[in-house]
C-alpha cells in the first residue's frame, strides 16, 4: 500500500475528477459518506449527542457532508463552523447550503465565548484541519483544540488529527488534537507510523475514497505501507524435487563468553524459517550450549571466551554477524579483517553494527545490499543524532544510498529503508519488546536471503512475519508472557497465513 504525501493526494484528488468525470463536490461526498457509514454502523441509531467541528476549507466540507447525513439518519447532531479564516472554499460553501436547506443551520464559532457545553459521553467530529495543514494552528482555534483536548471525550478525526502535519514534525504538540480514533482517506500518513507523535494519533483505518489507482502507480511514491496484500507475492512456493541444498546455508556469528543466547535463537531462527542449512561459528564456550539447544545446527569455533580470527571453514549462502558477539579488541579486529574479505550476502545486527560504527571504513567494504538491524541507540551510533523522526528517516536514507546498504530500523513500526524508498511495516505489538527479539529477526532475514529471497525483499518479508507472530500469539500470551522464543511457537502461523493467501 502506498503512502501518499499531502502534494501526492492533492494530484491524485484532480487526477480522479478528471479521469473519472466527477466534480470534486461528489469526489468530498463519496468520502465523507464512507464516513458517515462507518460511524452509523457503530452507533445503530444510539441516542447519543454528536459534535462535528467544520474548518473553513475542504477538510470542513467533509465534516458537512457527515453532519448532514447524520441529521438526516435523526441522530442528535449539533455542528460548529470555525471560522479561521473567512476563505472558505467552494466545496464548503457548496455542503454548507446543502446542511441548511435540509433544516440544520451550523453555529459559528469565532472566540473562545463561543465554545460549545460537550458532556465526556458525547462524540467530537474533527474536520477543522485537513493533510495539507502547513503551519500551527494559533489564537482561538488552538484553544479550541485545548479545550476539546480538556474534555477526554471521544474525538473522531476525518482524515489526520487537526494540528496533525502530513510531512513534517510538529513544533507545537498543545496544538494537535488528540484523537481517539481517525479515519483516514485512501492511504495512511507517514505521521501515524512515527514514534515522536504516539501521544497525538491513537488508532486509525484507512477508508477507500476511489482515487485513481493507474495514476497513483505513475506517481512512483517511494514510501510504502506494507499489509497482506504486499506480501503474499513475495513468497516463493516450494517444489517436489527440491531438496535441502536447494534452500541455501546460512552462517551465523556471532557470541561471547555469558551471550550464547544470541547466536542460539539468530540460528534458530535461520532454520525455522527454512534455511536448507545452517552453521554457527562461535566462541569455544558457547558449543555445547549450542549442540545442546539447536541439534539441527552445525558448528564451528573460534578461541575460548570471544571470537578472533573469523576463520570458518563452512561455504554459506549468506552470513549473518553480530549477535552476542560483543566488541573486544581481539574481536573487533577479526571483524574488521573479515569484512574487507567477505564478498558474501550480509546480515549484520547488534554488536556488528556497534564495530561498525568505531570503524567507519569498513562500510566501503561491505556487499552491495548488505542488511543493518539497528535499534534505536545503535542506529545513533552509526549515524549520529537527529531532531526529530523526519530527519532521522532523511539521514538513514542518505546513509542507505552513499553506502549501498539496506537500513533495517526496529521499532512499533519497523521500517526498511533502501535509498530514499521506505517500507513501512503493519505487523507487530509490544509483546516484541523483549530481549532477543531482534536476534531471532536476525535470523529470519538470514534464512530468507539463503533460500533465494532479494535482501530487499527478505528483509520486508522478515520483518513482517516477525511481528505477526505477536499479532497472532497476543490472544494467549498478551504482552508480557510472550518472550523471543515465543516467536518460534507462532512463525508456522505467520507463514502459513500468507501461504494460504
């Protein structure tokens, strides 16, 4: 699914009025109708007291349209014109006289004294901003959004939460309106999918408005929202004469003295995900550790405590390097020496990321479409600091391009970044935020890439069966019980839910 920027939806609103040979007034209908429907079919007629908040622009005209249809269906609806501005468009004006002629005349609201009683059990509307909001809301208006804010009522936003920017950050967080619930126009807002606004969008859904699909393909929008739909042509189906050394071997390194763990789960995660073959090469202390916990893999070891001299003597598909493995002079310098002769697929996580970073150089070194899984604080080490989460998604796709690399960042929505295009992903709950999460992701994307998957797309297809695993197991375990072998226990149902179509 793609995401569209507020100038991207702006051209494919005239692009589908065009094509489809509507007016922009039946083009605001068909989606404020879709809202009306939605809230209807959640009320069924209930006696409750609806507030619909109108701006003065086309965002407002939708709010129209739903006040209207509400009225007309005998629900106790009450709305409010903000008046802003007094340049109002002619898709306001056009529901506004519609709202009129029907019997229901909006009040104006042009100060604070205007403000209207609302009861914590009654429904707030907001259709006072819409996505193509550019600046801070100021003066009475923002003080409206306060004082909606105030009242902890349940607030339906139409499209993004008045305040709300499309492509920016906010500056001015006591100017959004918190919504509790938003029903969005055609494709989500990159500002749902980004941590610094969790306390200004809550949930939300996407609502087909009709755009122009053929026009919003030639748009070629770089930032993706990744569903089901997406990823079911991703999966490679597997043939009766295929064998084990049709599915690649994965190697995976990684370990030190107390962090064996790491490794175990990463290659773990490698075979459960089907990788024909997987290796570990590891510290000497952790092999019976991992004899003992993961039969089906084979092993290599290094000196006693902590990797050294990266001397494996297996032939991988792909290797994934740095879980456990730790940042000891010894290691880091076999690292640095294996990755200016490695010329294999790379998957590097954790303490890999950590060397890295010490050691710049060696990014020119890596395979072109090397995979980074970096958590927040490794991400800042690799990239340094950034103001906000616009910027950092900008650096990391700068980053992405100069090096080659793919940019895994984890998060509430993990995000792959490959150049300037994103992939953001749908899957996942908290119950993830567990240590060894992001081992076991490690070794999914490992055993993805062993089978045959493009790093780009195993790293999308990785990431989104990794947090579907929570989705489905969440009914059982909620978030706290479930831990990063857990992950194991539902991965079979990931799979098969997208094997299944």
């Amino acid at each position: 699914m793609y995401i569209l920027s507020p100038q991207q939806t702006q051209k494919a609103d005239k692009a589908t009025i065009k094509n489809k040979g509507i007016t922009s007034v039946d083009l605001m209908e068909t989606a404020a109708v879709s809202c009306f429907q939605w809230l209807h079919n959640k009320l069924q007629g209930e006696n409750i007291q609806i507030h619909v908040f109108c701006g003065i622009g086309n965002n407002g005209g939708d709010g129209l349209v739903i006040a209207r249809h509400l009225y007309k269906h005998n629900y106790q609806v009450n709305c409010y014109i903000v008046n802003f501005s007094d340049k109002k468009t002619e898709e306001f004006i056009v529901n506004f006289n519609r709202l009129v002629e029907i019997g229901l005349k909006p009040s104006e609201l042009n100060n604070e004294n205007d403000f209207p009683e609302i009861d914590a059990n009654d429904i707030v509307v907001d259709a006072i901003f819409g996505n193509g909001l550019s600046r801070n809301p100021e003066g009475f208006t923002k003080k409206l959004i306060q004082y909606l804010n105030d009242k902890k009522v349940f607030i339906l936003a139409i499209d993004i939460p008045s305040g709300l920017f499309g492509d920016k950050s906010v500056t001015d967080k006591t100017a959004v309106l918190k919504a509790s619930h938003t029903l969005t126009f055609q494709t989500p807002k990159i500002a749902f999918l980004l941590p610094e606004n969790k306390d200004l969008v809550n949930t939300w859904e996407v609502i087909d408005i009709g755009l122009d699909q053929n026009y919003m393909e030639s748009l070629h929008p770089k930032t993706h929202y990744i569903t089901k739909t997406d990823i079911i042509p991703l999966y490679k189906t597997r043939q009766k004469w295929d064998h084990k050394g049709t599915y690649g071997h994965s190697l995976i390194i990684g370990g030190s003295y107390g962090k064996m763990g790491a490794v175990v789960l990463a290659s773990k995660a490698a075979l459960k995900i089907g990788s024909g073959l997987v290796s570990a090469y590891i510290p000497k202390c952790g092999y019976s550790i991992l004899q003992i916990s993961v039969p089906e893999v084979m092993v290599e070891v290094d000196t006693d405590s902590v990797l050294t001299y990266f001397n494996f003597k297996t032939n991988p598909t792909v290797i994934g390097i740095g879980p456990g493995m730790g940042t000891a002079e010894k290691t880091a310098q076999g690292f640095e020496n294996f990755i200016k002769e490695n010329k294999l697929p790379l998957i590097i996580d954790a303490d890999g990321i950590n060397l890295l970073s010490k050691n710049q150089l060696l990014l020119s070194y890596l395979p072109k479409n090397t995979i980074l899984t970096p958590h927040p604080k490794e991400l800042e080490r690799l990239i340094g600091t950034w103001e906000n989460d616009y910027e950092k998604l900008k650096k990391v796709a700068e980053f992405s391009k100069k090096h080659a690399v793919i940019v895994v960042i984890k998060g509430a929505h993990t995000v792959v970044i490959q150049d300037d295009t994103m992939f953001f992903n749908s899957t996942g709950n908290p119950a993830l935020a567990t240590g060894g999460s992001g081992d076991v992701l490690t070794g999914i994307i490992t055993g993805l890439i062993a089978q045959g998957y493009e790093p780009i797309n195993a790293a999308i297809f990785g990431v989104y069966l990794h947090g579907k695993t929570a989705d489905i197991a969440f009914p059982e375990t909620g978030y706290e019980t479930f831990t990063a072998t857990t992950i194991f226990e539902y991965l079979a149902d990931a799979i098969l839910e997208v094997s299944n179509k």
